[in-house]
C-alpha cells in the first residue's frame, strides 16, 4: 500500500522529492514511448493506431505527473486549479491536431499550429515554476523571530 501514495494528491511536496520523482516519471514516459514505438513501428510499416496509442500514453503519463503537481502547487502556495495547465499539453499537441484531422477531415492550420505551439511553452513554463519556486512553508519560518 506503501507505493500507491505516490499517486495521492493530498500534502505537499518539496523541491527535492518533486525533482527525483519528476525525473523517474519522465524516464517511465520514454522508455514507455520507446516501447510502443519498437511494437507498432517497423522498417516496412506503420501501425495504424501508433499515433492513437501513443496520444494514449501521454495522456497517462499526465495523469500520474497530476498528483506530483498538486502537491507541489500546495508547497509553493498557488492554487492547485493551475495543474490543469498540464492537461493542455497533450491536446496542444501536433499529433492530437493529426489524429483529429484523421477522423474529421478538418486541416490543420498555421495559427492551430502556433497556438499549440505557444500552450507548450506555456505548460514548459509553468513545468519549470514548479521545480524552482521556494515552499511558502520555510518563507513563513524565515520570517519569524
């Protein structure tokens, strides 16, 4: 049971333990990624479900990077409402744009791809906020006598 409390949203967590399990997830998203490339990707053929399959994988990777944010938004003292930034990025995505087009018909545009691309550096942003901002918990320790 120990284990399933990385996945808890409720607390906070410091600058040290965000960045370790940050960087442990993020090796879990490529090696997962690499995974599904190597089984739907081959010299000869492309599976037709690799982007679908994909897009899928990011959306779990985001889904367990949820409670590590919240409770990083909670240490440094801003609203958790602010994660949902990081639910913009899979759908921000040029892979999104083309798995949308591939069932609706509907090109992607120019300024769909600049908006996309100024969401990610908006969720990067933010990614980076979260690594480097103080916790509220030792500014009001600092300040008392």
């Amino acid at each position: 049971m120990e284990s399933w409390q990385y996945l808890n949203p409720e607390g906070r967590l410091k600058r040290r333990p965000y960045f370790y399990r940050f960087i442990a997830l993020s090796l879990l998203a490529i090696l997962g990624g690499y995974l599904i490339r190597e089984i739907l990707v081959s010299d000869k053929e492309i599976s037709p479900y690799y982007l679908e399959i994909s897009f899928v994988w990011s959306i779990i990777v985001i889904t367990l990077l949820t409670p590590l944010a919240i409770q990083r938004c909670r240490d440094i003292g801003i609203s958790v409402w602010w994660v949902i930034i990081l639910w913009l990025s899979p759908f921000s995505s040029l892979k999104f744009y083309i798995i949308v087009s591939e069932y609706t018909g509907l090109n992607i545009s120019g300024t769909a791809l600049m908006v996309s691309s100024f969401v990610a550096l908006i969720v990067v942003i933010f990614v980076v906020m979260l690594f480097f901002s103080r916790s509220t918990l030792n500014a009001s320790n600092q300040s008392s006598p």
